[in-house]
C-alpha cells in the first residue's frame, strides 16, 4: 500500500488558464533564453515543419504537448513550495 502511494500522481486538469500561464512562461524563455535551450526545446515539441505557397504548417505531438504543460506547472508548485515557511 505504502508503495502504491509513492507512485501516485494527483490528476491535474489542463484548463485555459494553465494554458495562458505556459504560453506567457514559453515566450519569456525564447525571448530571453540562450540559443541551445530554444532549439532543444523546439525539436522537442515540433516533429514536422510543411511549407507550402500558401501555409506553413507546425505539427507536434499532443502528449508532448499535455506532458510539458503538466512539467512547467509541477515546477511552479515546487517553485512556491520551497517559499513556503
């Protein structure tokens, strides 16, 4: 039982707020981080660039997606965590 504990994982809802506070949080790092953490971290979530004379097309991996939101939210909490007495 002891062990079933220490692998759960509390579910966390994705809601636009979330999303908001990821998309505000990508733009800081790009604008603002170095250029290895910015390629890294786009191969990471894009897998295919199509240009056309029209469109361009960005495609990735929705659980990658889900999975980085979830990462930066986690973060966040431990981040307010530890400024907690």
């Amino acid at each position: 039982m002891e062990r079933a504990k220490e692998h759960f994982v509390p579910q966390i809802r994705i809601d636009p707020a979330l999303i908001e506070r990821f998309g505000r949080m990508m733009q800081e790092h790009f604008a603002s981080g170095s250029v290895p953490f910015r390629k890294a971290y786009l191969q990471s979530l894009i897998t295919v660039v199509e240009i056309d004379d029209k469109y361009i097309s960005i495609r990735g991996s929705k659980d990658v997606l889900e999975k980085a939101v979830i990462a930066s939210f986690r973060r966040e909490r431990a981040m307010l965590l530890k400024h907690v007495p």
